[in-house]
C-alpha cells in the first residue's frame, strides 16, 4: 500500500534552515534585550546562553518540523530488504 502523503520537497527544507535562523535570532534578540535593560544579570544571561538557548532551538525545530510535515512516526515507515546483487 502506498502513502498518499508526499514527503517534504526542497521548499520545506529551505523554510526549516529560514525558521532555525529567524527562531534563534529572536531568541538571541529577547535575552540581549533582557540583559541590556538590567533584567538579567550576567550569570543569569550565561546560564539562559548556555542551558536554555539550546533547549529553546530544539523546541523551535520540533514545532517547525511538524508544522512543514517532518514528523514521521512508524506508520509511515516501510520495511527495507536486502537486494541480491
């Protein structure tokens, strides 16, 4: 049986490489803006840099890869066989 769904085209992973960058410039944006007007101290700017900036992106490209149609899950496989060469 084949899957009427089609898998994501070039589109799709030009619009995944476009929302990463958009995302992290903007999380990039709130914590310098944070930091600039005295709402973070410097430990707590390292700390949202080093620890939740990361968490921030995977959360940004779980939501990006669902919304562009990435998210497969094992009804969407297909068993694989060795051919015979």
């Amino acid at each position: 049986m084949t899957s009427a769904l089609s898998s994501p085209g070039p589109d799709a992973a030009r619009a995944f490489r476009l929302g990463i960058a958009a995302g992290a410039l903007v999380g990039l944006a709130i914590a310098g803006v944070l930091y600039l007007t005295g709402t973070l101290t410097t430990f707590a700017f390292g700390y949202v840099l080093l620890l939740l900036f990361p968490v921030y992106l995977v959360l940004v490209a779980t939501a990006l890869s669902v919304w562009l149609g990435y998210d497969k899950d094992a009804t969407s496989l297909r068993p694989v066989y060795r051919t015979e060469r």
